[in-house]
C-alpha cells in the first residue's frame, strides 16, 4: 500500500468517527430531549419542598440553629437528613409513579401528592400540640372522637408552621408559572409503565429490611429519626397483625387448661363491684417539680392512708391519650405491647363478640353488668364495643339527660356517679352489680380556669387548670366513697387514672427521680377501697393489664383460667407496658430483648393475647 492509498483510508476511518460522534450527539439530545430536564428539576422543586414542609409541621427538625455548634453536630445532622431524604424518597417516588400513571401530568401530579402531604402535615402538628403525640394510622379510624373533644382547643402556632404553608405555596408558585415545559397527557403505554414500576417498587418497600428496621414504639422519636412516609409505610405494613413466631393455639389451649376455673357454678359471697377508670387522673405533684401553692389531691392522700384501702400505680401503657386502648388491657387482661404502635383494639381488631373479658367472667358470676361512659357512644366505637363486651346495660352521655358540665365543658365526675346511686338504689334485693365506668371530666383542654376556685399554679394556666379539674375529681371521689360508707351492701371499689395529662411536664418541670425519665410520664395512682374489712396494702407497682387481677384477689373473688394465668405471670414480670416490661428485680426490659430471663415467658404472653384477640 502506497503513501496515497494510506492517507485516504485513514480519511475514511476520520470520516466515519466523526460520523458516528455526530450520531452519539444526536442520540444524546434525543434522550435528554425524552428525559425533559425541566420535568426532573420540577419533580425535584416539589420533593424537596415537600421535604422542608414535612420537617416543619411535624416538628421532626433534628436541631436548632443554637445547637447545632460543632463539626461533629453539622456531620450528624448532614447524615441524618441524608437517611430521612432517602427514606422519604423511596416511598413517595412509587406513590408518585402510580398518581402520575392515573392523570397522566406531571405538575399536576407534584401538586396533587404535596396537597395530600400538607393536609396530612397541617393535622399533625395540631394533634401534636394538643396532646403531645403524633398522628398514627389508628387515628383515622377515631375521627369521629376526634371531631368531638375538637371544640374549645386552642393552638398556639409557631414559626416552623408558618413556614411550612410557605414552603408549599412559593414551590406551587414556581412551578405552575416559571417551570414550562409540554404537559402533554403521556401515552397509555408509559403511564402504565410508571404504575407497574411504582407498584413494584411498593412491594419490595413493603417486603425489605428497610421498612422492617424502623423503630416506631414512640411514634414522635420515630417520625423524627426516619421521617414521616417511612414511619406511616410502617404503620400500613402492621395494620395487619402477624402470628407470633413459633405460634400455636393447640399448645396455649394446653396451657389454660392447667389452671381450674374456679367461676364455675360458684355460689360464695360476693360483693358488689365498682370499677371507675378516671380520665388524666394523675398525682403530678408527686411525679414532677411542680411546686403547687397547696395538694390538689387532699382526699385521695387521705385515702390512701386509711383503712380498708390497698393502694399503689400502675405504669400506663398511654401518655395523654389512648383511653380506649387503656379500657381494652383492663377489661381483657391483654397488654398491647405485641400490637403495632398507636393501635386501637376497639377500632381495628375487634369485630365479633369477645369471649374472655371482665364482663364474661361477671356475667358467669350472675352479676348485673353496666358499662357507663359519659361521652358521646360514637367514641371509639364503645357502644359498638361495649355490646360485643357483653354487658346487659350500657350508657352513653346520650342515655344520661342529668349529667352536669363541668367548667372544662365535659360530663362532670359528680354527676356521673351520681348514675352509680341510682343504679344501687334501684336494683333487686338480692342482685349483684357491676359497673364499669369511664369519667370524661379531666380531658383536656385545660384552659379554663375557675376564678374563685384555688390557683395551684397561677403563673401557668394550662397546669393551673388540670389541676383545678383534678381537685374537682378529688372532691367527687370523696363523696362516691361516703356514699359508698353508707350504702347497706358489701361493695368494693376500683379507682384509677388512664393515663397522665398531655402537659410536657417533664421538660417544664422536669422529674424529681422517684422513677426513671422512661417511666415517670407513664405512672397513675390506683386505689381499691371496699365499705367491709379488706386486707390493707400500699405501695403497690403494677401495670393496667393486672389491676382486674388484683382487684379478684383483694375481694377473695373466684378466678377464671386465664386470669390465673395472668397471676402466676405477674409474680415474675409485675409490670408490662407498651414502652417496656419491670420483672420481680425491678430491672426493665425492652419487650424484643432476647437478653431478658424472662424473653421465653413474654413471648409466651405475647402469643396469649393474640390467641384472645384474634382466635379464642
């Protein structure tokens, strides 16, 4: 090959190379051209801002501006963002995929989903305030309870509110008149790509590790450790609750079946049985650094140092609310520590009459069963509820026209035991009662403060009112016990708080150490007083899902099998709570910690309960 030849074949290979860069141009522009760089720069406007909302009006931000002062906290609050931002990322871009497959535009899309986000965000940080716990997935399911303590609250809006609204409104600003590019409905073959890969998308979250590994047994901490769409991700995948690892209803059948049912065509003495779960009632000034101008809680003091009383607190499984979760471990001696976080049994598990419960063992002893709540019966399901409970009455504020308001604007307590007399009073001569009755007085707000009444705590309304309406609890609690002294037949009384007000008095007060900063938000009295000679007994810790035990064996009352079991599971663990179980040293436990003596046995409860929620 010659000189000439040469040089003309490698003009060819010249030729053809920039021949082929120019095809890889063009197919570049082709590609970003389908890509749309402004439809990826709008998707990315909406998620971030979204982002920056969530954080906002969730109250989820990881610092403040004043601590964040270091390299080590600008380094830790960099990665915990990055985690949120990813968690947030790979469960809102699947829930983008399927919308956007639906309307087929992309900034509709973007708008569509961040309204849903902002309506979501905007409710949470109004619960949020109003009693201190964030939204979970049970709450939708107890709106009409919600819409109806809803009057009279008051909100205090801060900053990070309101710039959460204007984060919304300058990104939909943005984009809708300066972001312009074709919003062309896509073609039926590419939305229903993007559905399929959202869909699939959505299944493995569903199905991976990631979702498994977030922690959501305080559901505040979690939404501000992971991030808001992670946690409700988590809170979907639980609606339905699993089988127990290593389950079987055969065995624990087995189990029951050792221990003798003493209710069993009994024919011995039995009293009358008054049970009264008090709404927030709580002995804050024991628990918290109050300093109160004088005890709010005179009677209960002296109660509980007198005779024929057998006191002590019970460790809640709720903090500022969740009434009916703290009914539902009383009634059926079931913690809801192996239930998903946030969980309302009345609302979500219970659908056909329940077998195992106070009432069934009540009703098996001949008694006359009432269950009383003087709020509204559309409260948590409970006339729906009470009914498959089995009790032969039920009340509900609307069947109670003599009930009183107090200043708080709800159902007096001494109006409401007023209902208690007239039931005794009325009865068969030789009929036994049961009442179970829920009070509403204490519910919050606290705003609303009696002028004449004591200030305990002047320079803070909001406590200054609780306290005034525990007083008034107080007080109608000294006239239920001396109507009680009086009353010619022997009956026993059960009185306890649900949980404690949702008031953040740990971070204004703080704890003054008589529990743990985990326990001290978490503990209500308990007193059981009867109108005859019981064993006197003070001092005593123990959890809501024991207290009906307690209450059989103060009142030397017969035993069913599965409240016997809950007696032999109480010697070793006296405490078990939502947020942790206490065994017989007094060393608490996670309710997962393979490391606890006591894993194998709380397992087991764990698969008893289910068995009785679910199978029995």
């Amino acid at each position: 090959m010659n000189v000439v030849e040469k040089t003309e074949e490698i003009n060819i290979a010249e030729k053809k190379i920039l021949t082929n860069s120019e095809k890889v141009k063009k197919g570049i522009k082709s590609v970003l051209k389908k890509i749309n760089i402004k439809k990826i720069g709008a998707i990315l406007l909406i998620f971030v801002s979204c982002y920056i909302s969530m954080e906002l009006l969730n109250g989820i931000t990881e610092f403040t501006i004043g601590e964040v002062s270091t390299f080590a906290d600008v380094s830790l609050w960099i990665s915990r963002v990055l985690k949120k931002v990813f968690f947030s990322a790979i469960v809102l871009f699947p829930l983008y995929l399927i919308m956007k497959s639906l309307v087929g535009k992309t900034k509709f899309t973007c708008t569509f989903l961040y309204t849903i986000i902002i309506i979501f965000s905007i409710a949470n940080y109004i619960v949020t305030k109003v009693r201190g716990i964030s939204i979970t997935i049970s709450d939708f399911y107890a709106i009409k309870t919600a819409i109806n303590v809803a009057k009279g609250i008051k909100i205090k809006f801060g900053w990070d509110f309101f710039f959460g609204i204007l984060a919304f409104v300058v990104s939909n600003i943005v984009l809708w008149k300066y972001i312009k590019f074709d919003e062309k409905k896509s073609k039926k073959r590419i939305r229903f790509s993007e559905a399929l890969l959202g869909i699939i998308l959505i299944y493995g979250i569903f199905n991976s590790q990631v979702l498994s590994d977030i922690k959501i047994w305080d559901i505040n901490v979690s939404y501000k450790e992971s991030g808001v769409p992670i946690v409700i991700a988590r809170m979907i995948h639980d609606l339905k609750v699993p089988k127990p690892e290593n389950y079987n209803s055969e065995q624990l059948k087995e189990v029951l079946a050792q221990y003798k049912d003493d209710t069993d065509e009994y024919e011995g003495k039995i009293p009358n049985v008054i049970v009264v779960m008090n709404e927030s009632f709580a002995d804050v000034n024991d628990l918290f650094n109050i300093d109160v101008s004088e005890d709010n809680l005179p009677y209960y003091h002296q109660l509980i140092n007198g005779e024929d009383v057998v006191s002590g607190f019970v460790h809640s499984s709720k903090y500022g609310g969740g009434t009916a979760t703290v009914e539902y471990e009383f009634l059926t001696q079931n913690t809801v520590s192996f239930l998903p976080s946030g969980a309302i049994p009345y609302q979500q598990y219970i659908f056909t009459p329940i077998k195992q419960s106070m009432v069934s063992i009540m009703n098996k002893l001949n008694y006359h069963s009432y269950g009383i709540h003087s709020w509204y019966k559309s409260g948590y399901s409970r006339e729906k509820i009470y009914k498959l409970l089995g009790f032969k009455d039920i009340m509900f504020y609307e069947d109670m026209p003599n009930l009183r308001l107090d200043i708080s604007n709800y159902s007096s307590d001494e109006s409401t035991y007023e209902y208690i007399y007239n039931i005794l009073e009325n009865k068969d001569e030789n009929e036994k009662v049961f009442q179970f009755v829920v009070t509403v007085q204490n519910h919050l707000p606290f705003w609303n403060i009696d002028d004449n009444g004591t200030q305990f705590k002047p320079k803070d309304q909001e406590v200054n009112g609780y306290l005034q309406d525990a007083n008034r609890s107080d007080q109608a609690l000294k006239k239920l016990v001396d109507y009680l002294k009086e009353y010619d037949e022997d009956t026993i009384l059960l009185f306890f708080g649900d949980h404690q007000p949702p008031l953040d008095l740990e971070n204004k007060y703080g704890s003054n150490g008589k529990y743990s900063v985990e326990e001290t938000s978490y503990v209500v009295p308990f007193i059981i007083w009867a109108n005859y000679d019981i064993e006197e007994k003070s001092g005593i810790e123990t959890s809501t899902n024991y207290l009906q035990n307690i209450l059989y064996s103060v009142a030397n009352m017969p035993k069913d099998s599965y409240t016997k079991y809950i007696d032999n599971l109480q010697k070793d663990i006296p405490i078990i709570t939502q947020n942790y179980y206490i065994d017989k040293d007094g060393k608490k436990w996670d309710i997962n910690d393979r490391n606890s003596p006591y894993y194998e046995k709380i397992i087991k409860y764990g698969c008893m309960t289910y068995y009785q929620l679910f199978e029995n």
